[in-house]
C-alpha cells in the first residue's frame, strides 16, 4: 500500500497490466494523484478489446442495422426508400476510423498524463517484479503495486474448434469480411443477438441457436419476450434447447450437426458460423502462482472490496476480477483500486450496476429483481408502464417497450429498474441513480419529466404504483 500523503507518493511505482476501459482509466487516475504509473499492453494503443474488438465496433455496426431497419419500416410513414446498397469496403473503413479516432485520443490522452507505454506482455516474478515481454525482448520492472486488467478472451468449446476462416468468434465476426448469404450463431447471450442481428440487417439469412431452454438466460422473461417477438420477424429462425453437435468445412460452407431437445439429430449447410458461447478472463500464463493470489476454478482474479488480491501489492480489475463482465464496471473498480494503493478508504460496494443488451429493441436494467429482492427477504413490488401508452413511442413508430419499477414496500424505496425498448440504455441512467441515492417511488412519480420523451415513462411506471398515471390504467388483478 502507498501511503496517501503526497510526498510519499511521488515516484511511487504502479504497473497495469491492460490497457482496456478498466486498465487506461486507472493509470491515467494513478498518475493524476502523483504515482509513477507504467501502464502494459500487447496493442500499440490504450483502448484494450471494448475498444478495438468490442464493445465500439460492434455499437458502430449496429448503429448501421438501426438506420437500415428504420429506412424499411419508413414506408410505413409514407417515405419510401430504394433498396440499400451496401459497401463492405467503406462500411468496415469506416467502423476502423472510429475505432482510429478513438484510440489515437486516448494516446494523446496517456502522453498527457505523462504514463509510460510498454507494448508487450507482462509476466508476474513475484510480489513487487515483473518481466514485459515485446518481440523476444525481456524488460525486467519492479513496482510498489500492480493492477491487473487483462479482461477476457471469447470461449470456442473444444468440439467446435475446427480449421476454418468460416468459423469465427466475435472477434473475427467484427472484421466483416464479407456479408454471407446465411449465417449459424452459436449461442443466444447478448453477444450472438447482437452481432445476429447487424449481420441479419445487412441481408443475411440468420439462424440462432440456444441451448438453454430460453435466450438471454437470467434476464427478466418478460422483457425477453419483447424482443423474441421482434427477432423471429427479422431472423430465419431463434431455436432453444437446441444444440451444436459438430463443424465441418465442406466445399461451399460449413455443415452442422444439430440436436434438438429430444436428442434427433439432423444436418444443414451454413456459409458462416459465429461461436458466441461466452468468454474466458485472462488469467492464465500472468505468473500470479508465484505470488499469494489467488484464482479460482473459473478463471477470476478474487478480491476483496478493494480490489485487493490475497498479494497486498497486487489488485485485480475488470473481466479478469469477476462478473458482471461490462467495460463500465471496470472504470469503476479502477478508481476504487487507485484510491486503495493511496491508502484511502474507498470499496467497490454499488447497489446498481447497469447491464444493457443493444439489440433492437434493447433491453437495459439495474439493481434487483422482485426474485432478487425475495431471495434477499426484501418484500417488494414491481410496477410497469408499456410504451403503448407512451407518447414520443407512438410518435416513434415503436410502441414495443416496457418500463419497470421494483419497489421495496414499506418504505416504498426504489431497488431496481427493467426497460425493454429502443433506447432503453439510455433510460437506465436515471433508474441507476434513484437505486444508488435511495429515492422513493414518490420522488420518481413528482419529478417532472419533460414530454414527450421515453424517460417520461420511468414517472409514469411510478405514478402506476400510486394508481394516479393518467395514460395507463392497470388491469386489475
């Protein structure tokens, strides 16, 4: 630990292993309260797998499938367009020049908080060394402290893994090679829905397959079924319960062995297949056996509330610390991790971690559950205001929303939000702040939202709890 005191600090060494949304965040926090930060990554800019591989790219791609959805459903409105032509060249430019742009600032932005940069990979020695490893070169370095946020890799289960440039994880499906007359995603998380549906958008004929009995296990079914009903509109087919049995790479595609839920086996021929089956932290190979920390039978990096390995000197962030898996909750843990070496008392302890699934519509939520709260004996309520009644949704031309309040009863606490909707992770916000500040489900229900806006229905879910929205009457039970 670094002692606060800003005399102790200077010269102080930290190293951060990974320069992603979690890794930049703490070196340039670090170096701003006087540390000596050197910050470690295997790419030649800050940005880590969000930024090049990820979370950016895949957001810019999907902001391409909204415009092509909405030009289509223009007809509708009286405002007809021709058919799209799509240039993969200037498209995948593109989507590069926005990952350039934003990497190059954050360069500029590393060189002005004055962090050294060490392109390689880092190799824990013990304790208070490591080795940075760069194009057969050992750099030895010690340090007072070491943050690890070496984030996460996609998984490609082993029966899967074949030879084939038609195989890819989420990665490669970002590189947009091309775009394939049809297309076998492997995996009904958020990660296959999403790149499902951009590469659907952009004319493919998409199949998903689960093997859960449902897509988007562990988020609210009711939300789900909102966009179920929009994907088997846009998609070839979303099939549960169903199950990959083996690739192979015949002359014109990839052949597929599938199961469904009674174990009958059948085979079709795909151009693509996308493995979205989930993703691995990276915490093989850094050395961490050679110190007290520890990793558990997942692959996570524990820590306690301050990010704090069972090493004193070494703290973990990110994919690699454990789940919820978001870039965002990675940028908070940095300036707890920061605060912590600087011997300040600071703990990771939020009550309401965003998560937000971009598909279209989204869905977005924070804080609990009304299972959550009564798994936690917590009695609560939860109330909802469908956008059907929502006026800038009917403006929109996209009624199919839902906004939704979980309410503690008693002192009518607001301990949760679930939007589903276009737009939804934008409305989350004010849902993350009532959670964290304690609002009552009265000061949501007298704060005056401006109209016509989809926030106006966060105070029209509120006003439902209190049986006075003007728009929206709830069946009685």
């Amino acid at each position: 630990m670094v002692n606060s005191n800003s005399s102790a600090t200077d010269g102080a060494r930290l190293v951060v292993l990974g320069a992603g949304p979690g890794g930049y965040p703490a070196a340039f926090h670090a170096a701003e309260r006087g540390l000596d930060v050197t910050l470690v990554d295997a790419r030649p800019q800050p940005g880590g797998v969000c930024l090049h591989e990820g979370c950016i790219p895949s957001k810019a791609f999907l902001h391409v499938a909204k415009l092509l959805r909405e030009a289509r459903h223009a007809e509708e409105w009286g405002v007809t367009f021709g058919e799209p032509t799509i240039d993969v060249d200037v498209l995948r430019d593109w989507k590069d020049g926005v990952v350039r742009k934003m990497t190059n600032g954050l360069g500029l932005l590393r060189r002005q908080h004055r962090v050294q940069y060490q392109q390689g990979y880092g190799r824990i020695r013990d304790a208070n060394q490591l080795n940075i490893e760069s194009n057969g070169e050992v750099l030895p370095i010690d340090f007072d402290a070491l943050i690890v946020a070496t984030g996460s890799t996609p998984v490609v289960p082993r029966s899967l893994q074949i030879e084939s440039d038609r195989v890819m994880d989420s990665t490669d499906a970002l590189e947009l090679r091309d775009i394939p007359d049809s297309l076998l995603v492997v995996g009904g998380g958020y990660i296959g829905l999403e790149l499902g549906t951009v590469y659907a958008e952009l004319g493919t004929e998409v199949t998903v397959v689960e093997a859960l009995p449902q897509i988007l296990t562990g988020v609210e079914r009711e939300l789900v079924r909102v966009l179920e009903r929009s994907l088997r509109s846009r998609l070839k087919s979303v099939r549960v319960n169903t199950s990959v049995i083996s690739l192979s790479e015949v002359e014109d595609g990839i052949e597929v062995v599938i199961a469904d839920k009674e174990g009958v086996e059948s085979t079709e021929r795909f151009d693509r297949v996308l493995i979205a089956t989930g993703r691995r932290p990276n915490s093989a190979g850094l050395g961490l056996h050679r110190t007290r920390a520890h990793v558990d039978a997942g692959g996570f990096i524990l820590t306690d509330q301050q990010r704090r390995t069972a090493e004193p000197s070494i703290f973990a962030i990110g994919d690699v610390a454990g789940e919820p898996m978001l870039a965002h909750k990675a940028t908070a843990e940095a300036s707890i991790a920061v605060q912590a070496i600087l011997g300040e008392p600071a703990v990771f302890r939020p009550l309401a971690v965003p998560a937000v699934i971009f598909t279209d519509p989204e869905i977005a939520w924070c804080g609990l559950t009304q299972a959550d709260a009564a798994g936690l004996d917590i009695d609560a309520s939860t109330v909802g205001f469908p956008w059907a009644a929502l006026g800038r949704a009917s403006a929109s031309g996209r009624n199919d929303g839902l906004t939704r309040l979980v309410v503690e009863n008693g002192s009518e606490r607001v301990i949760g939000m679930q939007v589903v909707g276009p737009g939804a992770g934008e409305v989350i916000g004010e849902g993350v702040l009532a959670v964290e500040m304690g609002a009552r489900v009265s000061d949501l229900a007298e704060s005056i939202h401006a109209h016509p806006t989809l926030n106006e229905s966060i105070m029209e879910a509120a006003q439902v709890f209190f049986g006075r929205s003007p728009h929206y009457l709830p069946r009685r039970r």
